[in-house]
C-alpha cells in the first residue's frame, strides 16, 4: 500500500499531461509510461535503466512494480485499465484511483 504522499503524487503526475502514455511495459525508450510507470517515476525517476533500444526497466523490473510498494491484485486492474484495447487515459485511471483510494493508500 501506498503513503498518502506517494497517492497524491502519482495522482498529480497522471494528471499533468507531463507524462506520454504507453501500454506493456512500465516504461519504454521512447519515453511512454503505463500508469505504473508514471507511480515508479514519482518513487524514484533515478532507478531507471535502458535494455536495449525498447525496453526500460525499473528496479530490474519492465512490467510490475516490486510488491512490496503495490501488491499484485492492485496492480492488475491498473494494467488492464491502461492497456485494454478501448484504453483509459491517465486522466480516467486517476479517478479510478481516486474512487478506489481506499484500496491504495495505507
């Protein structure tokens, strides 16, 4: 779960335009973010690294974040928000999130 800080951060993030969307992994090389992603990056936008020329990865990690900041089940519906085939803009995920706060905030 999540401090209420880390929620209102990535809330404020989702929402700022700052961030391009993408889908499948945290983060791409081409600068495109999933929901979690744009989490990671308000964690700590200096644990990125580049694999190869599409992939970046976040704590050694390119599709979930570490269960520990966000547990599996949590992480599942925000992928599948971002990533269905009608898409969520970060717009709408963060007011999934904020009708869920519930759920995410400790």
């Amino acid at each position: 779960m999540l401090t209420q800080t880390q929620f209102d951060k990535w809330i404020e993030a989702l929402e700022s335009g700052k961030y391009k969307q993408g889908i499948g992994r945290l983060r791409d090389n081409n600068e495109k973010f999933c929901c979690l992603g744009v989490l990671a990056d308000t964690i700590d936008s200096t644990n990125w690294e580049k694999f190869g020329t599409k992939r970046c990865a976040w704590a050694n990690l390119d599709w979930f974040l570490p269960y520990d900041i966000l547990e599996e089940d949590l992480q599942k519906p925000l992928t599948q928000l971002n990533d269905s085939p009608n898409g969520n803009t970060f717009k709408e995920i963060a007011r999934y999130l904020k009708d869920n706060k519930q759920d995410y905030v400790e």
